[in-house]
C-alpha cells in the first residue's frame, strides 16, 4: 500500500505543473493589463510603466512564468489587487468555508445515495426502483441556482425554519478559530448554541450543493448492486442460508460500492466548481466567491493562487478516494 501511494503522489506532479502552467497562460493572454490594474484608474502612463517593470510584466512570458513558480515554491502567492491583502492570507481565510460546504454536500450525498441506490437495485424494477431513477435524473438535471432559490423561498421565507443568508447567526458570533470549520471549532468550544446556528445557516447550501452528487452516488450503487447481485458467490451464500440483509449490506454493498467511491473524488471538483454559483446565492463566505471577486478585477494573482490551491485539494482528495479504493479490493493497489 506503500508502494501504492507514492504511486499516487507521483502521478499528481506533473498534473499540477500542467494546471499552472494552462492557467497562468490563460490568464495572461486575456486582454486585460495587470500593471494598469495594479496602478489603478487614474494612475498615470509612467506609474504603470513602473509598475510593469516592478512586478515583471515586460519580462518574456516564460520568464514571468519562472518567476512566479520561484515564488509559488517559497510560499509567496503574491498581493491581492482587490483586498490589497496577502494573496495566501485571503486563502487561508476563505478556504474553510468552500472545504467545510463541500464535505457537508459530500458526506450527506454519500450517506444518503449509496444506501438509496442500493435499495433500489434490491427491489429492481420497484416502485422504489422506479422512483429512484426518476429522482436521480431530475437530480442531475435541475440547475443548481433555480434549486437554491426555491429551497430559500420555501424554507426561509414560508416557513421561516432557515437562515436565508450567511455562515453563522450574528447574534451568536464565529466560533474561536482552531479549524477555519465552524461545526468543528464550535465543538471543540463547547459552544453548543454556535454548532447549532452554523448547521442551520449550512444546511440550505449543502443539500443545494449535494442534490446533483447524489444523483450521481446513487446510480452507480444501484449499477454495482445489480451487477453484484448476479455473482455465483451471492447465490452460493442464499442457497446455504445466510441471512438476506446480511448479504446484502456486507458481503454485495463492499463488492459494489466501488465505482460509487471513485465517482467521488471526481465529485469533489465538480462541487468546488458548483459551490461558486451557490455561495453567490446563500452569501456564503467561500473561496468561490473570492474568485468571482478576483476575476472581475483582474486579479491575476488571486485567480492563479485559488486555481493552484484547489487543484492540489481535488489531487490530495483522489489520492485518499483511491487508497480507500485499494482497501476494499487490495487487487486494484497490486494492479497501479
């Protein structure tokens, strides 16, 4: 398993070299001046002559290039154009929010889909079966923001259940920051009333964000059940008497599950992407709506420092998706 993940790690390498580079290239071929940016609207000709020269922005672009990557590898990710802040600071301080939404989404699709999918490959062609299948494809079909509307509509403002806006009550306050996660760091504060209010305000947001995942989820454990389902091992095991819900959920659900695992650390990206319509709508503090911010003001630094810092996520979550993987058929760690 060793072997299995330094593997793995060497894999993610030139993954990232090929996301900076694609995306410091692209974002320097759009026609838009860094300096006069960074100068400012009623900067003069010469400051942003200074400016170009200061920051390196009359150098060849593959110099450019190097010398941002010197930078990136001594932790320097650059200034912010729009917060006028460390580019890392501004990381560091919205990142919890995107990853903490993300995982709620995630985990929530995960503990709801595979058990759904599973149900309805048991009673194939069911009510539930049908039902399922139904429900997966409006899943996968409804946009995200129209879903996000609607569930603010009908829990916040009929029925007045939910917050409608934010990451936690004002009246209660942000925990003590030990995480940058404010489920975890209330705990950890013993701070009850504040774990409370940051569910509330993040249950909207994660189930927008989790439908389209648990489409997902659920049809491929529905597809590995029913392929599991027809192995001579599952009829073997019925025949002899073995109890049918222990078959079912033990010896089929562990030998269908994995394609489902698989689909999310690909599922994991695609949140991220997603998170950045939702944040918009549930003013929820994330990094997405960070790098709204940064690409409407040309902020170059900042796009490429949240493009850098998301890509290095999505590969360390496909890393542990695929040693999860590895422990529940050891053959696939022997084969890679």
């Amino acid at each position: 398993m060793f072997l299995f993940l330094i593997r793995r790690l060497l894999l993610v390498i030139p993954a990232l070299i090929g996301l900076t580079v694609l995306t410091f290239v692209l974002v320097r071929v759009v026609p838009s001046d860094p300096a006069a940016t960074l100068a400012g609207e009623n900067s003069s000709r010469k400051q942003i002559e200074e400016i170009r020269t200061k920051y390196g922005f009359d150098q060849p672009l593959h110099t450019q290039f190097f010398i941002y990557v010197g930078q990136v590898l001594t932790g320097d990710l650059g200034n912010s154009v729009f917060s006028n802040r460390p580019v890392s600071a501004d990381v560091r301080r919205t990142l919890p929010a995107t990853i903490e939404l993300t995982f709620t989404a995630l985990l929530f699709a995960t503990m709801i889909g595979i058990p759904l999918g599973t149900m309805a490959a048991v009673r194939h062609n069911g009510l539930l079966d049908h039902a399922v299948r139904v429900v997966t494809v409006g899943g996968l079909a409804v946009a995200s923001f129209w879903f996000a509307i609607m569930l603010q509509l009908f829990f916040s403002m009929e029925l007045e259940w939910l917050p409608l806006r934010g990451r936690i009550g004002v009246n209660v306050g942000a925990p003590a920051t030990v995480t940058g996660f404010f489920l975890i760091d209330s705990v950890i504060a013993g701070r009850w009333d504040q774990f409370v209010s940051a569910l509330r305000h993040i249950a909207l947001p994660a189930l927008t964000l989790s439908l389209p995942a648990l489409a997902t989820i659920a049809r491929f454990a529905r597809a590995g059940v029913l392929d599991t389902l027809q192995r001579d091992f599952v009829h073997y095991e019925t025949a002899i008497g073995y109890p049918r819900r222990r078959i079912i959920w033990v010896y089929v659900l562990r030998n269908s599950v994995i394609a489902a695992v698989t689909q999310i650390g690909l599922l994991f990206g695609a949140l991220i992407s997603s998170a950045v319509a939702v944040e918009a709508i549930f003013d929820w503090p994330g990094i997405g709506s960070y790098a709204v911010q940064a690409i409407l003001a040309a902020d170059y630094k900042a796009v490429l420092a949240v493009t850098l810092v998301i890509g290095v996520i999505y590969a360390a979550v496909n890393i542990l998706v695929d040693l999860v993987h590895g422990l529940l058929d050891p053959r696939v760690a022997e084969q890679l």
